[in-house]
C-alpha cells in the first residue's frame, strides 16, 4: 500500500476533465457519421490517432486511481486467509466425519430393516403353513365352512402388507444432508455416436472457440472442417 487512497471527489474532478477534453473531437461521431471524401478520410485518420492517444491517457489515469485499490484489497484478502483457509479445511473435515456417521448408521438402521423384514415374512410363511394345515385337516373331515373360513384367513395372511420399519438418519438442529446429482463423460467417442444418430442433447455438446480461432489464425480459412466455417472481418488498426 505504497499510494494513498484516491478521494472520490479527486476521481470525479479527473473524470470531468477527461471528458471535457474528449468531447471536442467525439460529438462528430454520431450513429449516422460517414466519410466520402479523401480529404475527410486524412481528417478521420488523425482523429483516430488523437482517440487512441485519449484513451490511453484515460485507462493510465483510471488505473492510478485504482491500483492503490488493488493493492488494498490484496491487502485484506492475504490478510484474512489463513483464517478462511483453516476454517474451510476444518469445516471440509467435520463435514466429512458426519456425514460418514450419518451413512454408517443409515447402513445400520436399513440392516436392522432388512432383518425385521425377514423376520415379519418367516411369521407370515410360518402362519400360512399353519392355516393350510387345518385347511387340509378340515377337508379330511369335509368340514366345508371351515376349509371356506380358513382359506379366507391364509388369503388374508398372505396379501396382508409387511411392516417396514423407516429408515432415519441421525438428524441434528441446523445440520441435513442432500444428495447432488452430477455427471461426467466417460467415453467421448459413445456420446458423440449417441448425439449423431438420435439428434439429442446436442446441448451437451460445447464448441472450443478458442481453439477454433486458433485454427483459423493459422491457416488463414485453408483449412476444411464439415460443421465450421472460417472467415476474416476487416477492421482498422491504429498506431498513435
């Protein structure tokens, strides 16, 4: 923090006078400007020229004001990281242990259901044997309105929903858990087949401009891809 920081009054009296200075030059340049002579396209050169230098003047000035504000805020970005640091990886490292206890004792707890579940249908395979036992000896003695009411009991033994118990995870005031759902490419060539052949999410799918631009840089539009066209744009380039 070598400069002082700039007064906001100060930037504003510069600002002004930047523009006081540009808006000699810039108020011919409306929407509908155009040259069409070449005594107005020398004219149009050197105001380009005068542009570029103005701006430039402003950018260095603008920055003056600002770099005192870079360096202060480097200033107090260095100075409260080592706090943020150490709260972050303490807070990556209780996140971690309890969201391991919380699905150790969901493994636990789902065990525990998975067994009770096992249990409820041993009693209900124990209890239609039982019933189609006296069903059996009731039809030896051609007892037919017991034989219709036992079977009416096993068929009601045998569609009866079994209990499940729910599955809860540890809760505590403050503290959930969600489940984020993400995804990767794992085999480019298959996703591109994929996209080819049914036209779907060809969203995911996202061109390299750059790379693209680069090409184009370097071969000067000589180069033949199916699916990209490359072209030049003129423009002027100014030297101040």
């Amino acid at each position: 923090m070598e400069n002082a920081i700039p007064a906001v009054k100060d930037v504003e009296i510069a600002a002004q006078e930047r523009l006081s200075e540009v808006k000699g030059i810039i108020l011919k340049f409306t929407p509908d400007f155009s040259v069409s002579t070449g005594a107005e396209a020398e004219i149009v050169a050197n105001d380009l020229k005068i542009i570029s230098t103005m701006l430039k003047k402003v950018d260095e000035q603008r920055k003056a004001f600002t770099k005192p504000l870079d360096g202060l805020k480097k200033f107090f970005m260095e100075a409260f990281r080592p706090a943020e640091t150490e709260l972050k990886n303490a807070d990556a490292i209780a996140r971690g242990a309890l969201l391991s206890y919380q699905q150790q004792e969901r493994r636990k707890a789902e065990e525990a259901a998975r067994k009770e579940r096992e249990r409820q249908e041993a009693l209900m395979r124990a209890e239609v044997e039982r019933l189609k036992k006296l069903q059996e000896e009731a039809e030896l003695v051609d007892d037919q309105e017991a034989v219709e009411q036992i079977a009416e009991e096993k068929q009601a033994v045998e569609t009866q929903p079994i209990p499940v118990a729910p599955v809860e995870t540890p809760k505590f005031e403050g503290i959930g858990t969600q489940k984020v759902w993400k995804g990767e490419v794992v085999d480019l060539t298959e996703l591109l087949k994929f996209i080819v052949e049914t036209g779907e999410h060809i969203n995911l799918i996202t061109p390299n401009t750059k790379d693209i631009g680069t090409l184009a840089k370097a071969t000067k539009g000589t180069l033949k891809i199916p699916g990209i066209r490359f072209y030049s744009e003129e423009g002027v380039r100014v030297r101040a």
